[in-house]
C-alpha cells in the first residue's frame, strides 16, 4: 500500500521559510515524478512545483518561481519543498503526489495516481 505523508508546516510570518517533507512507502520511489499541489479555503487544488524522477528536470507554478525550491532523494524515498518569502496567500494545504509520468513534469493534478493527506501552512500578515 502506498504511503505518502507529508510533515513540516506550521505557522510563519510574512517573509518567513517553510521546508516541507514528504516520506513515501510502499512504492518504488524512483519509478515516480514527484509533485506539490496545494488548496486554500475555497479554492481548488493547484499546482505547485514537480521533478522528474531523478531530479533532473522541474517545474514550477509562477507564484513559486524564485521563492520555492523542490528536491528530492530516492535514496530516502523523500521529497522536500522549501518556501521562502512566504506570503499571506501562500496559506493552505500543501499536498505532495506521485505521477507515473517519471520522466515529465506534469502540472496537472490528473496526471498524479497518489497522494498523501496533507499538511498546513498558515502564513500571518
């Protein structure tokens, strides 16, 4: 059974940073594309950042560009998101997801097969 679980958010301020974790189990990491989507109240999940399997090539959302960084290591079946100079709206749930698509970057959160639950990122004003 595949576990995605996500780890690191919290509460920060504006200009703060942010490292998100996600540790993946019960599938061959490396067979995967690995991306971070998120969902504020209201609103539907968008794209955030992805990279290929062997963490050549990524992708990211333009609100993201500049501020966030995604990596991973297949060695230790994990993906991280770092987040700085966050911002009000970048408060929401931040959610990783593995896409079979390994050698892509997809931005769309069809092309993603599973996902983990979840965590939050509030940032105060």
């Amino acid at each position: 059974q595949v576990h995605l679980v996500e780890s690191g958010g919290g509460l920060v301020q504006t200009g703060g940073s942010l490292r998100l974790s996600c540790a993946a189990s019960g599938l061959t990491f490396d067979n995967y594309a690995m991306g971070w989507f998120r969902q504020a109240p209201g609103k539907e999940r968008e794209f955030v950042a992805t990279i290929t399997w062997g963490g050549g090539s990524t992708r990211y959302a333009d609100f993201g560009k500049g501020r966030f960084t995604i990596s991973r290591d297949n060695g230790r079946n994990t993906l991280w998101l770092q987040m700085m100079s966050l911002k009000p709206e970048d408060t929401a749930v931040y959610y990783c997801a593995a896409s079979h698509l390994r050698g892509q970057t997809p931005s769309s959160s069809l092309n993603y097969h599973y996902w983990g639950q979840g965590t939050q990122v509030t940032v105060s004003s």
